[in-house]
C-alpha cells in the first residue's frame, strides 16, 4: 500500500528530513503527484533523475 509506505517513512524522518526519490518505471509527474498528494511532503526540487521532497509540518 503505497501510502502506508509515505506514511511510515514521514513518521521515521526527522522533521526537516529529506526524501529523495527516483524511479524509472514512473514518470516524473506521476511521481510528484503520488508522493505530495497525501499532504505528507513537498516538492523540494527535481534534478535530472531523481526527485527530493520536504517533510510538510
């Protein structure tokens, strides 16, 4: 269950925590969606390859 898991990791990470994330089977915008639409994290920035959220208060 995929937000099981984002809610798990937000619950482990420090409250300025980071969460990079990279997946090949997922288009970016996919990506960003699935993992910011829970309210658990925000974009923070997108390189190439992979995508980094904050952790949302």
């Amino acid at each position: 269950d995929p937000d099981s898991v984002l809610e798990e990791l937000r619950r482990v990470l420090k409250p300025d925590g980071i969460l990079s994330f990279s997946d090949h089977h997922l288009k970016e915008a996919e990506i960003v969606s699935r993992v910011t639409e829970g309210g658990l994290f925000k974009l923070l920035e997108k390189s190439r390859k992979t995508c980094s959220f904050l952790c949302c208060d």
